[in-house]
C-alpha cells in the first residue's frame, strides 16, 4: 500500500507535460497582442504552480504564501490582458517563470525516481524539461535581440514571439528549415549551444529513462509469467 507521504505527492507530471506542451504551441500560433500575452503567462503560472504542487512529499504551503502567488499571477495576467503593465516587466516575469518551472520540476524528477524509481510519470517530467528548455532558449533569444542594435536574424528585423519560438525548436531539434538564420556571432553561438543540449539531453537523459522504464515493465511482466508458472505447494 502506499504511504500517507506517496498519496499526498502525487508526481502528475503528465498533466504540466500537457501544459508545457500546450503553452509552446500557443506561443507560436497566437498573434502578439495583448490576450494572447495574457493566456500565455497564465499557462506559465499554472504550469509553475503544478510542478510545486504535484512535486512536494508534504503539502506543507501556508495560506499567507498561496494567496500571495495567486495574487502575484492575477496581477500579472489582468495586467497583461488589460495592457496596464508594461512590455518589460511583462517579458521578466515570463523569463523568471520560465527559469523556476524547470528548477522546481528537476528537484520533484529526483526525488520521485529516489522512491519509486524510473515510472511513467518520470518520463513525463523529463520530456516537460525538454520542452522548457526550448522555452527557456526562446526568452534567451528575445531578450538578446532586444538588447543588441543589430536584427537577431538576417530575415526579420523585429522578429515576433511566434518566430523566436519557432526558431528555437527547430534549432534545438536540429531540424534547420533555414528560414530564419542568425546574424550574429551571439545567435550561432546559442544556437550551437542549444542543438548540443537538446542532443545530448535525447541520447542521454532522455534514452536512459525510456531504457530503464521499459526493463522495468519486462521484470515486471517476468515477474508475474514465473509466478502463474510456479506449481501451487503441497
């Protein structure tokens, strides 16, 4: 039977890859307005709050602290649909978001493989790291072309949120469309940076939890054929 602590730490990993999922796929098709910036960080905030919530063996968050995050991302998703905060600090708390969900999401993946080892679930959360890290990249990307004085990419000047996004996943899945090319030496840069990452992680991290859960499911399936197989004592 499971423990009080296994209960309360559900580890549902598989429902922030959905959301993971889905906030990279709306960040490329939706329209850079001001809704759309809204769902977005609500997306980001739900899945942050998700990987917390899911990942704790106590759920030991005091009132004071939930009220606070749950207004901190009131603020800012009414201030993003409403247009009353401003772009900068609006792309801040996307990097911040954006940096703390996977930190958050690596420390419940650890501690869920210490107890229950390699599960379904745990292949859930390392894909939902793979996606943030695209994520991550992207915001990487805007904000270092919105730091340079030279156009991030040689075919747009003023690249959308759709296109950064976009170019990050193709760069990181080494796909290589070539229809949007960095510029700079700090574009190449990161985007080397970025394939090696996104490869490696695959090969590695990636290949040896697939390994591990899918010999786990063959022990198991062994397990039970030598059990039917034992002949009853006596």
């Amino acid at each position: 039977m499971a423990s009080a602590e296994d209960r309360e730490a559900g580890y549902r990993f598989g429902l922030v890859f959905l959301l993971t999922f889905t906030l990279a796929v709306f960040v490329i098709v939706a329209p850079t307005v001001s809704w759309s910036r809204a769902v977005g960080l609500g997306l980001q905030w739900l899945a942050l709050l998700t990987v917390i919530a899911t990942s704790r063996t106590r759920m030991n968050v005091r009132r004071p602290e939930a009220v606070l995050v749950v207004a901190l991302m009131s603020f800012t998703v009414v201030g993003a649909a409403s247009g009353t905060l401003s772009r900068p600090l609006l792309f801040a708390v996307s990097g911040l978001l954006s940096a703390l969900t996977p930190v958050a999401l690596i420390g419940g993946l650890l501690r869920l493989v210490r107890e229950r080892g390699v599960t379904l679930q745990a292949v859930a959360g390392a894909l939902t790291l793979y996606l943030l890290v695209g994520l991550v990249f992207a915001w990487t990307i805007g904000f270092v072309d919105e730091v340079e004085s030279v156009p991030y990419f040689v075919q747009a000047a003023k690249p959308s949120t759709s296109q950064i996004a976009y170019f990050s996943f193709t760069a990181m899945t080494t796909t290589g469309f070539g229809d949007l090319t960095a510029a700079t030496k700090v574009g190449r840069a990161l985007t080397v940076v970025e394939m090696l990452i996104g490869q490696l992680y695959l090969v590695t991290v990636i290949g040896v939890l697939v390994g591990n859960f899918a010999g786990r499911g063959r022990r198991a399936a062994g397990g039970r054929v030598a059990e039917t197989a034992t002949p009853p004592p006596g």
